[in-house]
C-alpha cells in the first residue's frame, strides 16, 4: 500500500512539472507576452520598454525564467499581480472559497439527484423513464452551460422574481440565508453536467452490482425489497462512484468558469477571466497551476478512497 | 474538460429483466442516430442554402426596427439590438460554428492519431512520453487552458480552429493508443513486422485501419465538443470576433437584454444544443453500430 502511495505520489508530481512547463509556455511563448500590456501606455518609449523588461527579467533567456519561477514557486513566492500588486498566493486564496463552495454545493445536488436517477433506471431497466433518463442525460450534456444559465436567470429572476440573477450577497445584506438565496441558481446550473454524468455511472454501477450473488442470496432470503437496495445493493454500487467524483473536477472547474462569469459569482474562474484582460501573467500562471493541482489532487484522492473502502482492491 | 462527449455510458454486465427488449432499445437508440443525424443534416443545409432564400442581410443595420419579436412582422425570427434580421444571423452563424467544429474535428482527430499511433507502436521511452503529456495536458480544464491560447493569438476562424482543435486532441491519442497497443501483439502485425514492413507501413496500413471504428466515434463526439467550446470562448469575448456572427458570439451581448428581449439569448441557444446534441446521438449510434462488445447494455 504505502509502495503504491509512494509511486502514485511520484507520477503525480512528475505530471505537474510537466504541467507547469506547459502552462509557462503557453503564457510566455504566446506573441504580445507579459509587456503587452505596457506597450500600450501613451507615451511609453522603447527604452522605458527594455527598461522594465530587464527589471522584470523578460529579457533572459525562457528556460532561465521558467527556473526561476520555479524555484520561487517551491519557496511560497508565486510572484505579484500586475493589477494591484498583492501576492499571487493571497489573491487567488481570496477567490477559491468561492468556487470550492460552488463546486461542493452542485456535487451534492448532482449525487442526491444522479443517484436517485440512476438507481430508479437501473431498477426499471428498460422502462420509459429508462429511456427518458438516458435520452435527458445526453441532452442535458449538449446544453452549452452558459446558455443554461442565461434561461434559468430569465426563467426565475426575470419571469419570476424568485431567485436573485447574480452576486453572492445582497448590497448592505450578508446573512447566511441571504448567501443561500444567491448560491441556488448557479449550483443548480453548475450541477446540470455533473448530473446527467453521475446518473449514468449510477446506472451502470447498480446493474453491475444487482448481478451478483450476494444480491440474489438477500432476496431469496426473502428480506424486503427495499432493505435489498439499499442496504445491500446501493453501498456496493456506490463504491465506484468514489472515483468518477474525483475524476470529474475538469468539468466541474471549467463549468465553474462559466458559471461565475453568467452569475458574477467572485471565484477562480472569473479572476482567470479578468485576468486575460489585463494580462496578469503572474495570476494567470497561478490559477492555472491551481486548478492542475486540483485535478491531480482528484484523481489521486479518487484512487486511494476507491482502494482505502474497497477491500477487494489490491494494490502492490 | 468539456463534457461533450456524450461517452459516459459505460457497459455493465448482468441481466435485467428487460421489458422492452434489447431489439427495441437498439432500435431507439438508432433511431435517435437517426434523429440526430437529420438535425445536423438539416442545420448544415440551413446554414448554406438559407442565406440565400432570407431577404435580410445579416450585417444589415436597421435601428429603427430594432428589437422586434420573432413571430411578429417581416422579420421572422425578430431583429437584435441594431435591428439585424435574426434569422439572417443564425444562419450566418450556423456557417461559422459548423465550420468551426468541423475544421477542429479533423485537425484534432489527425494529431490525436498520430500521437496516439506512434505512442502505441512504439511503446517504450517514445510511448511514456508522449502518454504523460496527453496526461499532463488533460490536466488543466479545457475552458481555461483554451482561454488561455485564446487572449493572445488574433482571433479569426483559422486561429480559433487551431487553438480548438489543441485542447481537444488528447482523448482521440488515448483511445488510438490503447487500440494500437492490443493490437500490435495480433498475428497480423506481428507477420508484417517478421516480413519485414518498414514501421510507416505497418503503422499506416496494417494498425490504423483496424482501429478506424473507436476513431471515427471519438471524432464525432469531438465535433459535438468543438462546437461547444467554440460556444464558450466566442461567449466569454475571445473567440469569433463581431460584426461575424457565430452562436456563441451572439449570446456575449444578450444577457443585457434578458429582460426585454430574451429571444436574443434563446434562439442562438437552442441552436447549439440542436447541433451539439446532434453529434452526441450520431456519435452514441456509431459506437453501438461499430462496437459489438457493448451488446449488453
């Protein structure tokens, strides 16, 4: 076990040097660069140009500033934004709550929802809510979540006036309630992918599960139906479904982007967003280091948990 | 990574009491492939014929007739905020974002499977390589890394495509190279190698045919995910620069205008989830068509 953890660990940290070289890269390798925005000041000569490129170090040679970035990075320093000057570390740590909460908010929904979904078209293989639940998943997964959001703003802001159309408080309110209010129309739109995607591994993970023996000996046992299901069959068939949670934080991070940006929710995906226009370079590298790190972190975690609950995972 | 595919139904052993019947199921899943097909069929036929039957030009302005609703004048689908003919907009924007998809669609298709067949072939060094990248890469979010590439390349149809087609390639690489390993060990392979055949032939000629079904399904389903990230970056202001319309280029303005004229928002919408759901149902038909050992679902 702790010779997998080791290894496991190991390619886990080789990917995000990979990562990293590749995020550095795309920022740096990309025409216009970090002066790009310097450029544009009235009145800014070549001189002064070359003057801050030297002080910044843009004038070195690229694999000299990927190692130094990365040295600092390895000692907390993940450099300055260019907006205000904060601390990369400090500006994103101000923004991730927001989308951690999100993301966890929409989870618990896709699983109270998925799961109930994909149980009842297990059970009812075949039926017409079978069908209706296999056919709305594959909609549900071809609806630009953006534009989701755009119909349930109009839907129950608009038309409605039920839920508020975006922020996260209310001017001059901060309850918690009022919080509540304000995080129900993204999660659910957020949790729209996350859904359709959980209630079909459900689906799949409980035939699989209602096949085997110990299923069949439960009911001719003669124990209740529903004892069957949910005690026997429902904890078993869920198992599996430890490691798609983890291995769904890509959807749900990029989701998550465009969900902020429609409901102007403050979290990762909007800073990422504002960040592009002002060519924060330092932020941009950051955020992108973080959701890599977050999804590594899922898939990691997804793996352990999985052979952690599952006794039947051997793992040398 | 964008949830497009529609590849989330994976094969479950175990009998179920089926009260329809596979036959039936097969047959409704064709017939949603079939469904699908005619969507996309239709929007393409839409998209380069309309234009020329719809009076209005799509970059006419006409702000004294702005905001009309659809259903309700000359204008069949309304005007937007400067009076554009709606309709004319649509279709104009089908060109675009079809185009868009389809162009990405090929290019990703084309590198994932060289990836994916010199990962495979080779194996080894050159395999681990190449398979840790395609891991590294499918680590960030595909919205954010493609807006990333996105802010700084000159936004235009090729650049876009191109940019596109670069976050999508990785999952194409993985299926061709899981293929490609089982089946450079079979017979066949193995005799072409004992005769002698230079590597490109064997790769080209021998492999890659073999593995055509799981590449054509991830294709499709790639398409459904190229239109979709089209969608969100032309959204978010990055992606297909205005006056050109594309579907998701349409939507960047019409949240302003939710409340006085949600058809802006509406139609531009349903369009990409026709289109986007299209190539799902096409791409779920293909795999069932094409890969017997997902008889038992």
């Amino acid at each position: 076990m702790s010779a997998y953890l080791l290894r496991r660990l190991g390619q886990s940290l080789i990917l995000l040097l990979i990562v990293s070289v590749i995020a550095f890269g795309v920022l740096h390798l990309a025409p216009g660069g970090p002066l790009a925005q310097f450029a544009l000041t009235p009145g800014m000569t070549q001189a002064d140009l070359a003057r801050i490129a030297h002080q910044m170090g843009l004038d070195r040679p690229l694999p000299l500033q990927y190692w130094e970035w990365f040295h600092r990075m390895l000692d907390g320093d993940w450099g300055r934004s260019y907006r205000d000057n904060q601390p990369v570390l400090a500006v994103i740590g101000g923004h991730l709550p927001a989308t951690l909460e999100l993301m966890v908010s929409s989870t618990l929904i896709a699983v109270l929802i998925g799961t109930w979904v994909g149980v009842l078209g297990a059970l009812r293989r075949y039926s017409v809510f079978d069908y209706l639940a296999t056919v709305g998943a594959m909609v549900a997964l071809s609806i630009p979540t953006f534009w989701f959001g755009l119909v349930v703003i109009y839907a129950f802001s608009v038309r409605l006036p039920w839920l508020p159309a975006g922020g996260m408080y209310t001017i001059g309110e901060g309850s918690f309630l009022d919080y509540l209010h304000h995080l129900i129309a993204p999660a659910l739109v957020l949790a729209l992918v996350t859904v359709a995607i959980w209630s079909r591994y459900m689906r799949s993970s409980m035939l699989e599960v209602i096949g085997q023996d110990y299923v069949r000996t439960a009911r001719a046992k003669g124990m209740p139906e529903r004892v069957v299901v949910l005690h026997h069959a429902l904890r078993n068939a869920l198992l599996p479904m430890i490691a798609i949670a983890g291995l769904q934080l890509p959807t749900l991070l990029g989701g998550a982007l465009v969900t902020e940006t429609v409901f102007t929710w403050p979290g990762m995906g909007r800073l990422f967003l504002d960040s592009i226009g002002y060519r924060d370079y330092p932020v941009l590298m950051g955020v992108l280091m973080v959701t890599a790190l977050l999804v590594l972190i899922g898939n990691l975690g997804a793996d352990l948990l999985y052979a952690v609950y599952d006794p039947r995972i051997r793992l040398d | 990574m964008i949830p497009a595919s529609g590849s989330i139904d994976i094969a479950a052993p175990g009998r179920a009491r089926p009260r329809l019947g596979r036959g039936t199921r097969r047959f409704v899943r064709h017939r949603l492939a079939l469904l699908g097909l005619i969507a996309i069929v239709g929007l393409a036929l839409a998209a380069a014929v309309g234009p020329y039957l719809d009076p209005y030009n799509d970059l006419h302005i006409d702000i004294l007739h702005r905001f009309a609703p659809p259903f309700s004048g000359p204008h069949l689908l309304g005007t937007d905020q400067l009076g554009r003919d709606m309709l004319a907009r649509l279709l104009m924007a089908g060109r675009v974002s079809l185009t868009v998809g389809f162009a990405a669609m090929i290019l990703s298709t084309v590198v994932g499977t060289v990836v994916g067949v010199l990962a495979g072939y080779y194996g080894g060094v050159i395999g681990a390589v190449l398979m840790r990248f395609v891991d590294a890469v499918l680590c960030f979010p595909s919205i954010f890394l493609l807006l990333a590439l996105a802010a700084f390349v000159q936004p235009n149809l090729v650049s876009i495509t191109v940019i596109i087609a670069a976050t999508a390639w990785m999952e194409v690489a993985r299926v061709v190279e899981a293929q490609i390993r089982t089946l450079r060990d079979r017979d066949f392979a193995v005799a072409a190698v004992a005769l002698g055949a230079p590597d490109r032939y064997i790769m080209f000629r021998e492999l890659i045919p073999n593995a055509v079904a799981p590449i054509v399904v991830a294709a499709t389903l790639n398409v459904a995910r190229a239109i979709l990230l089209e969608s969100y970056i032309s959204f978010l202001g990055y992606g297909i620069q205005p006056p050109v319309a594309s579907w998701g280029n349409m939507l960047n303005n019409a949240q302003d205008y939710l409340a006085t004229a949600p058809w802006l928002a509406i139609l531009p919408g349903l369009a990409i989830t026709l289109a986007v759901t299209g190539f799902n149902f096409v791409g779920d038909g293909l795999r069932d068509a094409l890969d017997p050992r997902l008889d038992g679902r």
